[in-house]
C-alpha cells in the first residue's frame, strides 16, 4: 500500500520552505546510505556527511526564526514580555547541537 503525499496546499510560505528543504534532505540521506551499500570511500561520505549537516542546520535557522516571530506575536498579542519569549526560544536553540 502506497502513502497518499502530504496536501501542500494549506500550508504558508515559511512552512512550505521548511517542507521543501527536509524533502531534499531526505534525498540526501538517501544517496548517503546508498554511496554507504556501494561500498564509496570514507572521504566522499565525510563530504556528503558535511553538506546534509549544512542543510539541517539551515532548517534550523528558519525554524528558529518562523518560531521567535511566533512567540514574540503572541506574547505582545496577549500583553505578555516578548522578551521571556525570547529566551525561552533561546533555552531551546540552546540544545541543538
């Protein structure tokens, strides 16, 4: 049984970027596993390795911004301290590695 695909259609620009980039991501992946099972050189998967890393840490980033814009909306929408908003968020990043 095959997995009906994900409706894009709903989703913001942000969220879509975000989207868009695990899937290349996964593709990623799923050459490194392959270039693993065909038996390619430790260098070549280091590098590939280094490019995935990159691109995680890119999603993060504008995860990280889409979730500071969320939480400082909010916070002044509902007459809370943006500014607790904001290190609560950095508690958060604080644990990516």
């Amino acid at each position: 049984m095959s997995e009906q695909p994900p409706d894009l259609s709903q989703l913001d620009p942000t969220h879509r970027a975000v989207y868009d980039r695990l899937r290349r991501i996964e593709g990623q992946v799923r050459g490194l596993q392959k270039m693993v099972t065909d038996g390619r050189g430790c260098n070549e998967v280091l590098t590939q390795l280094s490019a995935v890393m990159s691109a995680t840490k890119r999603v993060a980033s504008l995860v990280a911004y889409c979730s500071m814009s969320e939480r400082v909306t909010d916070a002044v929408r509902e007459g809370k301290d943006p500014d607790a908003a904001v290190a609560d968020l950095l508690d958060l990043l604080a644990r990516l590695p």
